[in-house]
C-alpha cells in the first residue's frame, strides 16, 4: 500500500516471492489521494538534516509534503476527482505493468481501492448512497484517513481481489452495524467493490468469476 512510487520494495517483494513460489500473487493497493491533492513535483522529500544514530551512523529524514490551504473533502465533484486522480493511477499501473513485465509475470495486481472511493464519493454527491448525507462522512482528517464505511469497502475490493468473488451478499460487519441504513449501505460497497475490480485490467479478475 505505498502511497507514492517508485517504491524499491515492491520490486524486492516480487522478486524473492517467485523465487520461492511461482504461484505468488503480490496485490498493490491503488490509493485515493491525500489531502484530495496531487502534484507530481510536490512528493516527500529528504529534509535535508543529516542526523546520526547513536552508534555513529548519518540518517536523513522524510519531510512529507502537506498543502497550502484547508482540505475540503465536500468541494470536489466526481469529475474533478477521475482528473485529479488520473495521473495518480497512471503510475500505479505503469508500475505495475512494468514489474510484471520484467519478471516475466502476472503476479503482481492491483487493488483498486482508490477508484471504488470516487465510485463511493460519486454516489453520496448523487443522493444515492444510505446513511451517507456528505463527503466528509468518510473522512477522520484532512489527510482523508478512512471511517468505517471507507475502511469496509477497502475490505470488500481485498476480498474481491484475493478470492476473486463477489462480496455482496456478505453479512454486515461489526463496523457498519451502527450506521444509519446499515444493510442498504453494505450491499452498495460491496456493488461497487466488485464493480471497481472487475473493470481494472490489473486486478486479474474477471465480472464472470464467481459471484
């Protein structure tokens, strides 16, 4: 789940798993974005302040990137989200892509939670999403860490992703029991779950695998 790439460890991962077993499956999770903000030129950063460890080894720091201004979850549109996010996903399968092109592969899949967030987001700006009235209902900060009902339909495009089946039909979790309209809500993550799933090309699973 990184959350800006290149990430040197996914490769490292891919790498060891096969030579160890050739039925690995490696699942990177396609984020939404931080702060709903994304600039290329603006990733973390080393700081700059060399620091030593107390056995004498120089360390250097990660400065994280946070934006100017307030984060309103409530302001984007779904439109704005899909164009905000394009670039953002693009290096995720370009990533991806090119690992499993490099090792020969198709190990290495993508889960694609950030576009079943907009999916989500799209629904509540519509009206059409139970229990949630706004955006924000899903967000705990700024930074857009996830309430239950974000962190649930995280779960269901796992499920969907690793046992390649639909989610709906599931029983409401102990997460969601105490949201308003809980049973209409759940059955809407899992829909849209599966639906982000079987639309990525790199999720490797098909809308006729099991439902």
């Amino acid at each position: 789940s990184p959350v800006w790439l290149p990430d040197d460890g996914i490769g490292n991962f891919v790498k060891l798993g096969l030579a160890n077993n050739p039925a690995l499956r490696v699942i990177v999770q396609q984020n939404w974005l931080p702060w709903d903000h994304y600039d290329a030129k603006l990733k973390p950063e080393v700081d700059g302040q060399n620091r030593t460890t107390p056995d004498g080894k120089r360390i250097s720091t990660l400065r994280p990137f946070i934006p100017k201004g307030q984060t309103n979850h409530n302001a984007p549109t779904g439109k704005s989200l899909r164009k905000m996010h394009e670039p953002y996903f693009k290096e995720f399968d370009d990533h991806v892509a090119g690992l499993n092109k490099k090792y020969n592969t198709n190990a290495v899949r993508i889960a694609p939670v950030g576009q079943a967030v907009i999916a989500l987001r799209e629904k509540i700006i519509a009206g059409q999403a139970p229990g949630l009235n706004e955006q924000n209902d899903l967000f705990s900060d700024t930074l857009g860490h996830g309430k239950a009902p974000l962190t649930t339909l995280a779960g269901y495009v796992y499920y969907a992703s690793i046992y390649e089946r639909s989610p709906v039909g599931l029983p409401v979790p102990t997460a969601l029991e105490k949201a308003p309209q809980a049973e209409k809500l759940n059955r809407l993550l899992q829909e849209i779950a599966w639906q982000a799933v079987t639309e990525h090309p790199l999720s490797g699973v098909k809308a006729e695998a099991k439902r």
